[in-house]
C-alpha cells in the first residue's frame, strides 16, 4: 500500500501554482524564498522571485527547521480550515460505491472538478481517493473472506471479486495478494491494522488500530510519521489499510469528547509494543 503520510506534487507543478496564485494548491505546500529568508502560503500577493531562489516544504515545521520564517503578509502559521471541503463527499462516495470504481462522470455528478478532487484528497490524506478506495474495497472484503471460510459458504471469491470491483476472479486474487501478501484461500493467516484519519481543532490525526488496541495516534504532519508506520508494518509482518474498527470508533467519539471539554481520560486499550 501507497504511504499513509502526504507526498508533495512536483516541483514544476509546485513552482506552476506559485506563481499563478492558485488557490486551490492552498495547504498543499509552502514556499520558501531563499534571498528573504521567508516561507509563504501558495496564494501570497508578494511579489514573486525567480524560480532559483524557490524551495518546496509540506508545511510551516519543514520551513522553519530549513532557516525560513513566517511571511508577515500571508501569514502561513495562521490556522485554516483543517479539512478541504471536497473530502466528506468523496469518502461518502467511496463508501457508497458498489463496484468500487470512481470515475469522472461519478464526480462531475456531485458538480466536482476531478482535477480538484484528485489534489484536495492526496493533500489530506496522502494517497490518491482511487488507492484509498481500492485499500478499503480490499479492507472490507478480507473480513467478508475469512467468515466466508468460517461458515464454510460457496462461491466466496467470486462474490467478493464482484463486491471490490474486479472484472475477473484472477484480478482479484492478483491485486488481494499484492495488497496482503496471501491469496484470498489463505486470508486467515493475514495480519491487518485499520487506519482513519480524524479531524481535531489542532489539525488531522492518525490512527491506527486491530484487535489488540490502538498503535499509532498522532498527528499526519509529524516528522518521522512516515518512518514510524514502516515500522509499524515490519515489526507486525502486517499490512495497513483504511477501514472500520470499533477500536477507530471509540477512538473517534473520545478525541471528539476531549476537544468538547467533556473528557479528561481515555479508555480505548493501547497495544503494547513487543
């Protein structure tokens, strides 16, 4: 699976959205112009530089851990909206999805620009909404595979290789194994954590979780994140994809009571590392 941790667009593309301003790389990335000293939101008014004097951060920590400062103009440390307006209806969409596919027409339908839509959801999440759709089709049908192989129904694969949107049982099994590292006839034997990303008033947080407890809570723009989650994987022999847990719920409903003042201790289990 495709990191959980977001990724920068190119740098041409970065330098592209610079300087024409555009406000819909807002969040994506900062600037930082080596001949001030400063780093500036995607949109500043500031007169622009000439494209050498340009470096590319995730965010204000990369900028001022490089020797930028805040651009009093722009203000890049003030706080935006955490969550870009596009995200709820793409997830719900994702979920609604039968066949798991999205397509352009699906979000022309909605009256959202696909282009948009492909940048707004890797900004958030780090990985582009058709990974994240496949991960969670994936997700959902290894629950459905190992109780299929409990209470010994027929036809199991077939039904799943429909339900995650394959056109053919041998795609399914391909793309199940890739994902898993087993076929679906062995998904018992397959280690799996569930992750979601929550929206808190100090910006979007990571969870990770299985059976055990929660392993990973913090937030997405971290250093060291990305580190953290391989080893996560490498210490578990376990792969990480989007999906449903009741450990991810309670998890959810008690950062939500937290931020409302209404909680002061958490009682979701934690996995002790071995």
């Amino acid at each position: 699976m495709k990191s959980l941790v977001r990724t920068l667009p190119s740098a041409e593309t970065m330098w592209r959205a610079f300087f024409a301003r555009d406000a819909s790389f807002e969040g994506v990335f900062l600037t930082g112009v080596k001949t001030t000293g400063i780093f500036c939101r995607t949109t500043c008014a500031a007169r622009k530089p000439k494209r050498d004097n340009v470096s590319f951060f995730a965010n204000a920590d990369e900028a001022m851990f490089a020797g930028f400062r805040a651009c009093l103009r722009c203000k890049p440390m003030a706080r935006t909206s955490d969550k870009p307006g596009l995200i709820d209806p793409l997830v719900k969409l994702i979920e609604e999805k039968a066949d798991g596919r999205i397509r352009e027409g699906d979000l022309l339908a909605l009256g959202i620009d696909p282009s948009t839509a492909r940048r707004q959801f890797k900004r958030y999440f780090g990985i582009t909404f058709q990974a994240f759709s496949r991960a969670r089709r994936l997700g959902a049908a290894l629950a459905v595979v190992r109780e299929a192989k409990l209470t010994g129904k027929d036809n199991f694969v077939l039904d799943q290789q429909l339900d995650a949107g394959f056109d053919s049982p041998s795609g399914y099994r391909e793309a199940f194994a890739r994902l898993f590292g087993a076929r679906p006839s062995k998904a018992d034997s397959v280690a799996v954590m569930y992750s979601k990303w929550l929206d808190t008033p100090l910006g979007p947080m990571l969870v990770i979780a299985d059976d055990v407890g929660i392993h990973v809570l913090d937030f997405v723009n971290r250093r060291g994140l990305e580190k953290e989650i391989g080893r996560l994987r490498a210490r578990n022999k376990c792969v990480i994809v989007p999906g449903r847990h009741h450990y991810l719920d309670q998890t959810l409903r008690q950062v939500d009571e937290y931020y409302a003042g209404k909680r002061e201790c958490f009682t979701v289990p934690l996995a002790a590392r071995g």
